[in-house]
C-alpha cells in the first residue's frame, strides 16, 4: 500500500486558530512618543499566510518525512561506487567538539595551532597512504579534487614551458573524469572499451604522444577490477613525459595494501566522505583532498598547513607557484576531521581490515548473486562489482532500474544503475565492509524473490513510496520547492 503519510504539506494541514505559539507578555515598556511609529505604507496589509498547525501534527509531520529518508543508519545502502559505509557515532561528537566546531577560519593562527596541528598530521596520513608526499586538502569533494589536480598539472607544464592539451581516460571512467578535464581547458580523449574491463595497452600506446598531458584512471576500476598492468601503464605514460592521475573514488578496497604513488600514479585524489566515513548522500558536504608527487608540490592550492619544529607552529602557507584557492579558507573541515578520526581510529592495520572486509563482502554478495544476474567481468572483484540485467530483461521486459525500484518496497536502497556505461543494464553493488553476514543474505534472497516475481509487479515499482516513478529529469532540472508554485 502506498505511504502517503507524510506527504501532506503543512499549508494543507493548517486550520484557523490552531497554532502552537505562546508569546509571553511584553515585559518592557511601550515605545515612548519620541519614537515615529512605522510608516503605515511599510506596514503589511495582512499577516503573513503561515500555516497553523498544533504541535503534535508538527512533530508527526516531521518525523514521518525523517522516515522516508533512505540513510546508512536505517538501511542497506550497496550504492556502487559510493561507499556508503556506516559513519561512527563517535567521530561526529568528535568533530562537533567546541575546539572544531567553533573555530573561525578568520581567527588568528596563534589561537588555532591545535586545528592547524590536526590538519597538518591529516596531511601526512593522506600521503602515507597514499605513497604521494604533498597533500591539499583544498577541494570540497572527488570532483573537485580532479579538476585541482588536473589544474596544478597545467600549472606545472606551464611552467616547464610544455603545450600539452590532452587528457586521455578509459570508457569505464566516471562521468567527472572528462568533464574535469575539460574544465581544466583540456581536450578530452576516451579510449575503448578494453578486453576484459581492463586498459588495453596496445590502444593506449598509440594514443599517448607528446601531446599527452595526463591519463586519469580509476584503480580498482569502475567494474571493481584491480588494473593488472597499472604499472605498464604508467610507464607508457613516464616514458612520453605525461602524468597519470588515480581517481582514488575506490580508494576502500586497497588502504594498506598497496599504495597509487607506488603503482605509478603522479596525482589522486581521495573521497574522505567515502573511504574515510564522513556522512553524505543527497549532495550532502565532502572533502576531496588531492595528493601528488614532489615536482608539483608547489603548483598546489593555497593554502597548506606546515609546521616549523624549532619553534613547534603551525601555519598556513603558500606554495611557491600555487594555482591559488580552490576553495575558501582551508577546505571543509568538519569532514577532514571526520576522516582524521576515523584513520586515528582504526590506524594502519585496521584501515587494512577494513579494505580486506570491503573486497571478502563484495565477493561473497558476487557469489550469491551471480546465478541470479549475469556478472561479466570476472568472478572475483575488488570492493565492488557489476552485474548485469540484461539476460533478465531479455527474458521478462524487466530492466535494472525496475529491480532498483522495486527493492526499495523491501526496504533497500538500490545499487547504483547504468554505471559504468560499458556493461549494459549495469547494477554496480558496494556492500562495503560494514555490513554483516545477515545483511548480505538478506539482500541475496530479496534480489532471488524480486527476478521470479510477475513482472509487471516489478515494472511498476515501487508501490509502497509516497511518488512511484517521476520523470527523473523534470525533477532534478525543474524542483517544485515552494507551496505556490505546487499550487499552481
Ligand atoms: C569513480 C568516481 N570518481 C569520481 C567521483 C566524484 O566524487 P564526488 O562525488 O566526491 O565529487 C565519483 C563519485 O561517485 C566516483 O565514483
């Protein structure tokens, strides 16, 4: 049945005379003569339309919309490609601590060393990770981080004197790779599809020339494949004097176990709100810091945190050729603490576990659901993987997007859709390592029930949420967020 609980608005709720305010007497005198009274032509000519609406409907009224939310802390969230993964309670009442959450970037350094301290040591974790000794944590999220890394790659070329135009990335990139690069003021060039999810070597060989700027390529792949000749690649890329850019979005399935600076890429940039849990979802806030090789440590935005050990200070300073700011004043804080927290947390063995349980929860999910729905590249995956519904659909009209739509009448959010674009009626599933055995099965055998189900039962999901299936585009492009407009 569907749930139209919560979708009243609170305009068609009111009733005359059934508000919630009290205000107090006035316990300060009225205004003396010597003040003018308001100019009758400012004054409203009637109060302002609010809804009015007892208490207890305010509050059911909230709560109920509170319900219909999706989130990681009410269900399972397998988003591929996001890492949905649980955020510790722990780390928010962390990063609300007063010293955090009530500084004020305009403060003096003097009276935020402490902060200055957090962000300089999350800038040395960011590159141990990543095997990339000089850390911006300028951008505001994945995103952003490619087109800072891509513009401090241009800075450097620039500076060296080079012209080169090119960023060059495989089909299976995410959408953000080439619209970075074209922001960037590159030309855009996407390869084929390689045999098996992976580059091929012999295309990229041919394509990379002098003109070659960067390659920018996910590892683990969006297939959730590990790039076995990552390391050819980047040697194809050194030895024409171009740069390799790690998408490091996939960053959860290889935390200490092997490293991008040490496979051969020059740049990455990390998702702290996927791999290091800072809550998001629905647009919500991230932090995308990049990572890169000395040579262009001084291209990087400004500013950076360094320290001074002879008199212990920590400042905010800029690169010697820096691109200048990405972002305002020092990156999205209240996330880079989340992540710091969470790497102080597990440190580096737990970070390891954590990956480990990431890549054995996304294969045993593979493993339950392979017979189910086709998985063509591969067996085995990393954190993630692909499946596809594209025999199903053959077979019963049922696409990807019917099972995405239905399994959110069990209630599971669904797996990410028709990404990448290079498996048809693709279903990219990230369990992430916080998910328990139970949960996995669950999630299994709902998948199982919803391919033997009618049909047409499927093709009209979902039945149980307020609106079943709108026009994607209309909603994203043209909101209806105001009570007029929704009236007429
Ligand atoms: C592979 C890959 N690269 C880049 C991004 C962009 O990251 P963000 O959403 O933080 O901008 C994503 C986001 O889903 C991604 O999956």
């Amino acid at each position: 049945m569907r749930n139209t609980t919560a979708t009243r608005l609170l305009f068609e709720m009111s009733h005359p005379g059934r508000g919630t305010q009290i205000f107090p007497e006035s316990d300060v005198p009225a205004a003396g003569s010597h003040i003018p009274p308001i100019p009758a032509t400012m004054k409203a000519d009637a109060p302002p339309a609010l809804p009015e609406v007892a208490e207890p409907d305010i509050v059911r009224h909230f709560v109920n919309l509170s319900t219909l939310n999706m989130s990681v802390d009410s269900h399972f969230y397998p988003l591929g490609s996001c890492t949905m993964k649980y955020n510790p309670k722990r780390h928010e009442r962390l990063a609300r601590l007063h010293q955090a959450a009530n500084s004020h970037p305009y403060q003096p350094e003097s009276q935020i060393q402490g902060l200055l301290k957090v962000l300089f040591e999350l800038q040395g974790m960011l590159a141990e990770i990543s095997g990339l000794p000089a850390v911006s944590l300028h951008p505001a999220a994945g995103a952003q981080g490619e087109l800072t890394a891509l513009l401090t790659a241009a800075a450097w070329y620039r500076h060296k004197g080079e012209d080169r135009r090119r960023v060059l990335f495989p089909a299976s990139a995410h959408g953000t790779n080439p619209a970075s690069a074209a922001l960037a003021g590159f030309e855009c060039v996407q390869l084929s599809a390689g045999t098996g999810g992976f580059v091929d070597l012999d295309e990229l060989k041919k394509e990379v020339d002098a003109r070659t700027a960067v390659f920018m390529i996910t590892n683990p792949n969006t297939l959730g494949l590990f790039e076995k000749d990552i390391r050819k690649i980047s040697e194809i890329l050194h030895d024409a004097g171009g740069l390799v850019y790690i998408d490091g979005a996939n960053m959860n399935a290889i935390l200490g176990k092997t490293r991008p600076g040490d496979f051969g890429g020059d740049m990455m940039h990390y998702n702290v709100h996927k791999t290091f849990t800072g809550p998001h979802g629905a647009g919500g806030p991230g932090a995308g810091p990049i990572a890169v090789r000395d040579f262009l440590a001084d291209f990087l935005p400004s500013p950076i945190v360094t320290h001074d050990p002879s008199r212990d200070w920590y400042s905010l300073t800029t690169p010697k050729h820096s691109i200048g700011q990405v972002r305002t004043f020092f990156g999205n804080v209240g996330i880079l603490l989340r992540g710091y927290f969470y790497i102080r947390t597990l440190g580096g063995k737990g970070l390891r576990e954590a990956s480990e349980n990431a890549v054995m929860n996304a294969n045993y999910l593979l493993s339950q659901l392979k017979d189910v729905l086709e998985v063509p590249h591969g067996d085995r995956c990393m954190h993630e993987f692909v499946a596809s519904a594209k025999n199903l659909k053959t077979r019963t009209g049922v696409t990807a997007m019917d099972i995405a739509k239905r399994l959110l009448d069990y209630g599971y959010h669904a797996p990410t859709v028709y990404f990448p674009l290079v498996v048809e009626e693709a279903m990219m599933m990230e369990p992430t390592e916080t998910e328990s055995l139970e949960t996995l099965d669950a999630f299994a055998q709902v998948i199982r029930n919803i391919c033997q189900e009618p049909p047409e039962l499927v093709r009209s999901a979902p039945h149980s949420t307020p609106v079943s299936r709108p026009d994607e585009v209309t909603a994203a492009r043209k909101p209806v967020l105001c009570w007029s407009d929704c009236k007429s």
